[in-house]
C-alpha cells in the first residue's frame, strides 16, 4: 500500500505512514513498546518512529529527521524523557528528503496545517 506524506515541518522533521495518498488513515496494527533508550539519536536523516504523548503509542507513522532532533532523544524514565526511538537512517537521497521539507504546506481536508500542498507519496522503500 501507498502512504503519503502528511506532515512537514521544515527545519524539523518530514511524517508519512499513516496516510494514503488521499489523506484517508490506514489501519493499523497495535502500538508498539517504545525503544527510544537504543542509543540510537535524532540526528539528520535518521528514521524514527512517531507517536502519540502516551508512551507505548507508535504503530505505523514514521519521521525522518531534517536537522538534529536531540532533544527527541530518551533522556529518563519520566513523561518528559521517553523520547522517540530512532531506528534507521537515510543512506541515500537525503537530496530528496530536504526537498520534501522545503515543500509548501498548509490545511488540508481534516488537518488544520503542515500537510504539503504537493502530494509525496512514497511507493517502495528498500532495506540494506
């Protein structure tokens, strides 16, 4: 299945996963544990999974990391702490993952704003 793009923040982070390419959610499966405490950092082009404020929320939408997200990270056993769990990185076209975050964005259907206007959708991705 297709999923789109549905969230850019320029500077910060470009979210896809959850969507189809007309903006209709997809079915998940349930939330997964957060592994935030991997080691892994926000850092640029890394993948991370998206969540709710509960903890343990993620299921399908992920982000990738524009700049350094540090403050993303886990840092403590506390609500402020769990961070988000990095969990792969952009080895190739992070050309193209800045030209997504630099797209225009705005409302769209039920979201209020930072849906791009130009629809991204990602059709296949690979695994090293």
């Amino acid at each position: 299945m297709k999923v789109r793009y549905s969230r850019v923040v320029p500077g910060f982070v470009i979210q896809a996963g959850g969507h189809t390419a007309d903006l209709t959610e997809k079915p998940t499966r349930e939330a997964i544990p957060n592994e935030a405490a991997n080691g892994i950092s926000n850092r640029r082009g890394t993948i991370a999974m998206a969540r709710t404020a509960e903890r343990n929320s993620a299921t399908a939408q992920f982000y990738i990391n524009l700049v350094d997200n540090l403050r993303l990270d886990y840092s403590g056993e506390n609500e402020k702490g769990w961070g988000y769990a990095a969990f792969g990185e952009v080895i190739s076209g992070m050309d193209v993952v800045d030209k997504i975050g630099a797209l225009q964005t705005g409302a769209k259907g039920e979201f209020p704003g930072q849906v791009p206007l130009t629809t991204v959708t990602i059709i296949r991705a690979y695994r090293e």
